[in-house]
C-alpha cells in the first residue's frame, strides 16, 4: 500500500490548460473517490496518476517516489476501466493471469494469486468459462481479479460501473467497498455518479473546470457544501437553490437580497397548519409528484421557479393544486448571491 499525493499539479494540452494547478494528498489505505461532471477534469487525473497522460506541471508521488517520468508498469498501481478490456478469446481464469504475464513469479505463485482472486470476488466456479456466458458485474469482476493479482500498492477506477444496469451497479457498489475493507489497498476512483462518492468514497473530492472545489468525508460534503455547485452536484434530489434575504432573523425567499438559500428537498416538508416561528414557508402550483414508496417527492411552481419538497407517502397533493411547504431555519443553507460560497447555515 502506499500513499498518492499531488503537488501542484497541471495539465495542459498545447496552450489550453485543463488541470489547475491540484494539491491533495490519498492516504495509504484510503478509499477516495473523484466526482464532477464531464469534462471537469477527474478522468486527466486519474489518468496522469497512472501514467497513461504525461504531466505538464508540478508532481505526482506514489509512496515517497516521484512517479511522473516512469512509465505506467514502473508506478506499481493497477487500472480498471469501464469497458473492463478484458479478452474475449481466453477464459476467465487466463483474463485474470495475463495481469501477471510479464512478472518473473513461478507458475505455482501465479496459479496462487488466481485462484485466490477468483475465490475473493466469487468467480472460482466460472474460471474454466469465457467472457461471452459471463453477465457484465461477473466480468468486471474478472477486470478487477486482474488487477488484484498484481498485488499493486494502489487501486485506479476510471467509471467502472458506468456500463452496469442500475441493480448491477448497486451490487457492484457493495462489492467493491467491501473488496476495499478486505484488502485494505489504496484506492483513488473516479464517477460522475454522486450516488457511488456518497456511498463508497472514505473522502469525496468534487471537481469542476479541473480545481478541486472541496474534499471532505461525504456527509461533511453533503451537510457544509462550500458553494452552490457543490451542495447542487451533491445530494438526490438536487438542493433547491432560491434568491432572498433575511429579515428580522427569518429567510425571505422573495427574489430580493444578495443572498441565496439552499434547501434540499427532503428538508421542505408539505404540510398544513401554522408555521414555526423561524421556519422559511414556500407556497406555489404543483407541476409534478414523484410517488417513491416511503415518500413523495412534489415538484411545485414558486413564481417562476421550480421547487421539489417532500410529501408523506400517503398525503399526496394533486397536480395544478396549491401546496405549502415549511423548511426548519436550521436545514437552511446560506449563499452569497455574487460569489455562490457557503456562509454557512444559521443555527
């Protein structure tokens, strides 16, 4: 195992930079996960960590070895890609080996670490098969196996789940984080799916427009967002964001002010009655309901803007009826209007 650190790091194509400059540091057994949306720059990362992009500026350290003049099979990390890049022709158990086709093992050693990865991820009864009789989660696994079997001081995914249905990918998601507990190897992933950083990701790193925005544990990052692309990017459904301003120690989402509140939908409760004291209170047209099973999610008109609130499950409004929604001033997120940067939540 060892530890990935960042410094200063750069990357430009001709006089387009596309990587500004990131420092950060992925701790020795430490599951971080890279998260953004396309383009903004997770993926270069990833793939400078591992050799595959040649580094512009500033340095890339695996353990205490500067690693950015070495060539990727020099960098003793092991890569598994979306597309999984395994070969068609060959069986599982030959996929697994070819990780270990240029290493100077004996053939004893070799069959050992198969046989043990094949019995880790649970492919020991599909090993003699090839690719074509195996679902997608069974052949990412044998990516994976060919990554473990190298024994690599660190793991990089680049979106391996991207190609999974939507219950694969859930599956995938458990397997993965617990092959990471078993093994306890370093690992640095990239998603654009915020669903994977929140559950698997020990840090989040968010990226946009190749900086990194925060980094942090996942419900800090979801809780104490540094700005409004974060607290948007992070969190289903995404955080309401609405103009306003305080007055008289309450939120005022009129339009009017240089702030911004955030209020994540499951936060807006629909309900009736009086509102409390430093409650913000939302009133606008339903335009949509979402029926979820334990909750509703209602989608409402407010002058314009579009809001999501939650509904029990079994008090759904109708859609073109007017609803009402409170927020406690405690869920309620704090922006400059200018800026977008977090002022914090009142408590």
């Amino acid at each position: 195992m060892a530890t990935i650190t960042l410094d200063k790091l750069v990357k430009s194509y001709g006089k387009a930079r596309v990587i500004h400059g990131i420092d950060l540091e992925v701790r020795d057994g430490e599951f971080v996960v890279f998260v953004g949306p396309s383009g903004c720059g997770k993926s270069t990362t990833l793939r400078m960590i591992a050799g595959l992009e040649e580094v512009s500026g500033g340095e890339i350290r695996i353990g205490d070895n500067v690693v950015n003049e070495l060539d990727p099979k020099a960098r003793n990390i092991a890569m598994v890609f979306q597309n999984y890049a395994i070969y068609p022709h060959m069986t599982v158990r030959q996929n697994i080996a070819f990780g270990l086709y240029t290493t100077k093992l004996g053939k004893e050693e070799k069959n050992r670490r198969v046989e043990e990865a094949g019995r880790i991820l649970g492919l020991t009864p599909f090993l003699d098969r090839r690719p074509a009789a195996l679902s997608g989660g069974q052949r990412q696994r044998v990516a994976i196996g060919r990554a473990m079997v190298r024994e690599p001081a660190a793991f990089l995914f680049d979106e391996p789940l991207s190609n999974l249905d939507a219950q694969l990918r859930a599956q995938m998601r458990i397997e993965i984080k617990a092959l990471h507990h078993r093994l306890g190897t370093t690992i640095a992933y990239v998603t654009h799916d915020q669903v994977e950083a929140m559950t698997m990701a020990d840090r989040i790193v968010v990226m946009r427009d190749g900086h990194i925005l925060q980094s942090g544990p996942p419900m800090e990052i979801y809780d104490d967002p540094v700005d409004v692309f974060t607290a948007r990017f992070i969190g289903t459904p995404s955080m309401n964001i609405l103009p306003g301003r305080e007055a008289d120690g309450r939120a005022v989402a009129d339009g009017d002010g240089g702030l911004l509140f955030g209020i994540r939908p499951q936060d807006l409760l629909v309900r009736e009655g009086a509102v409390a004291a430093d409650a913000l209170e939302l009133t606008g047209t339903v335009t949509a309901v979402e029926p979820l099973g334990p909750e509703t999610l209602v989608h409402f008109d407010l002058a314009g803007q579009p809001v999501i609130a939650t509904a029990p499950a079994r008090a759904v409004p109708e859609v073109g009826s007017q609803v009402s929604a409170q927020a406690a001033r405690s869920e309620i997120h704090r922006f400059d209007r200018k800026t977008e940067r977090s002022l914090g939540r009142r408590r």
